[in-house]
C-alpha cells in the first residue's frame, strides 16, 4: 500500500470503532454482533463470568475473538501493554493479575474509546492503568519498558502489520513476549470479501495467512513463535458476516512470542535507534 491507502485504511476503521464507542458495546467487530444470535459476548469468546462482572461497566464492548489473558501467564510487578485497548477490559483484568506493583499501557487510535476507557479507569480508581492515544504501528511507547504485550482481535486491522511487530519488539524487554488473540487466514479469501470495506473493519477481510504472520515475527526478531488456531473460533465467525461463508477462510489464533534474552538489535533492522542502546 502507499501512504494515502494506509492513511485511508486507518480512517475506515477508526470511523467505524468510534461508533461503536458511543454506544453501549457488544456491536461487534463486524457489522453483526461477535457474540453472535447467542448473545453470549465475551463469555463465549472465553471470559469467565466473574471477571468480566469484575470490570467497569462499558469496559466490555464485545470486540474480541479470544481471550490473550488466559495464555500470556502475567506475574505481579509486570508491566503489560495492550495493543488497541478499546474500552480497557483486558487492561483491567491485567491489572487485577499484575497487581500495584505491577503496570499496564492501553494504545488505542480511536479518540472516543480512548476517552470511553480513560472514564471507566476514574470510576473505579485503577491507579496501575493508564491509555495512551496512538497508532500501533508507531507506539507511543519508550524502548525496553514492556515485559508482556497483549492485543486482541486488533493487528489484524493494520494495514501495516510487519511494522507492528517491529514496534512490538522495541517496546519489549530482552525475555519479553507477546501473548495475542487474532484473526489470520487459512486460506486464501475471495475477492468479494477481500474488497468488502465492512469485512475490513469488521476482522475479517484484513487477515494475514498464518505463514505471513510466523515470517514477520521472525523478520522482526522474535523467537518461540507459536501460532494455535482454534477451529471453534468458526462458529462465532459465521455470526460476524452471516451467509458470505467467511468463517471458511478465517479462524482465530493464539499467537505467543518472545525477544530473545542478550539480543543485540531490535529485530533485522540494524538503523533502529534501540540498537546501539542493547548493544
């Protein structure tokens, strides 16, 4: 892509997640609710009951396509960052695992969930999380503060993908990893639903194949990459864009990563500034 369809691409989804942040959530992250005819939201995506009750109101808005929080093994005194925040729910469920010692960094393009996140923190006084407006493919974020990243269902919508990696793999501490729920491809999408602008904001037309997503973590330096796609993730798919036969094509992932302990450089590109820094 060249720099106006990038800009382009981030401007469609930032629209559409804006709208979805004036309302009360469960919109989905395509045009029909992720949680499906079920309703069960969140709960199907894999939450427990009790901690979704745990967090504020209006923190769970349904976006999701997995639960990253269940894999990425979160210790107190951590600090985690969370790749497009939304309404903060699995900052807040972070914050709960890594404690007052611990810290967490919600990211988030979109001005109104930014602000939708930043009030559901006041209210209940999270004094360990903050949100910060920005693009994560430029992360507003110092190099090697970061011991855990999490995203969920959000990579999938950069038009930039390999330059979220590599900003992922500067924010991390040496021994860093990455622990995400997203959509990849499994197959080849058709062109109608490759084309189709709503299935872009809505996860689906803007996943990479899982082969792509395992080469652009090692192009960036990652090492212990592991990608586990979950084929039940189909029936809640076919809910997002029901009869266009996405849920063929599509599946969530569990994706974990890690920088190397010692390493020496910020993934392959040796001009990065953090470079000199590790060295």
């Amino acid at each position: 892509m060249n720099q106006q369809e990038l800009a382009g691409t981030r401007d469609v989804v930032r629209r559409h997640y804006g709208e979805i942040a004036k309302t009360d959530g469960a919109s989905g992250c395509a045009p029909s609710c992720c949680g499906g005819p079920s309703g069960g939201g969140s709960v199907d995506l894999g939450y427990a009951r009790d901690d979704l009750a745990s967090v504020p109101d209006g923190a769970d808005m349904g976006l999701g396509c997995g639960t990253p929080l269940a894999f990425a093994e979160l210790k107190e005194g951590e600090t985690v960052l969370d790749l497009g925040s939304g309404g903060g729910l699995d900052c807040f469920l972070a914050a709960k695992q890594v404690g007052p010692s611990g810290r967490v960094i919600g990211v988030d393009m979109t001005p109104e969930m930014l602000a939708k996140a930043r009030a559901n923190a006041e209210r209940v006084a999270a004094g360990n999380v903050e949100f910060r407006l920005g693009e994560i493919e430029r992360l507003p974020v110092a190099d090697r503060v970061v011991d855990v990243i999490v995203s969920n269902c959000v990579i999938n919508l950069s038009p930039d993908k390999a330059s979220v990696f590599r900003e992922a793999f500067r924010v991390l501490r040496p021994g860093g990893r990455l622990a995400i729920s997203d959509i990849v491809a499994s197959a080849p999408l058709p062109e109608a639903i490759r084309d189709d602008v709503n299935a872009l904001a809505g996860c689906i037309a803007g996943a990479p194949a899982l082969d792509d997503v395992r080469a652009m973590l090692v192009d960036a330096g990652f090492t212990d990459v592991r990608i586990d796609p979950r084929p039940e993730s189909r029936t809640f798919i076919r809910d997002w864009m029901p009869g266009s036969g996405a849920e063929e094509y599509v599946v969530s992932a569990a994706i974990q990563a890690t920088r190397p302990t010692g390493d020496a450089c910020c993934g392959t590109d040796s001009s990065q500034p953090c470079c000199e820094a590790d060295a």
